[in-house]
C-alpha cells in the first residue's frame, strides 16, 4: 500500500522525500526498517517507515537462494496542485 499522507502534514504543506534503509528477509519481509535521510518533516518521515514496514519485497538471491538484503527505498510526498 502507499504511504498515507499524514493529514495535519497536508495542513502545513509539507512535502519531501524520505529515504529509508531497508533490511529485506530471505523470505521477501521487512526485517528492520530505518530513516537514512529525513525529509525534514518529522510526520512524512514516520509515515515512510509505517508504510514500508508493511511492504513485501522480492527477496535478493545468491547461489539461487534468497538471502538478506539491505537497500534504500525512496518515499516521495507531493502536494497535488490544483
């Protein structure tokens, strides 16, 4: 599912884009997650990590078996205009 958009950030017009370091499982799951560059929005950057904490990934493969992972995952809040 996509982020939510935190509603009292929508109220301030804050947008921004999070970065977070994710630790994806052999079995495709967030084994940990974790803010690696801050929006500069404390609500947009806790957001991101709830979201992708639920997220499932393909998991990454060595030899042919799935193991343990860690990659950035870009989280982009945009205010629709118009």
């Amino acid at each position: 599912p996509r982020p939510v958009y935190p509603r009292m950030a929508r109220r301030r017009g804050q947008e921004g884009e999070v970065m977070i370091r994710v630790s994806i499982l052999g079995s495709g799951r967030v084994g940990s997650a974790s803010v690696a560059r801050s929006s500069g929005h404390r609500l947009l950057d806790r957001a991101a990590l709830k979201a992708i904490k639920g997220w499932s990934f393909q998991p990454a493969r060595r030899g042919g078996k799935a193991v343990t992972a860690t990659l950035t995952v870009p989280v982009i809040f945009r205010l629709e205009q118009g």
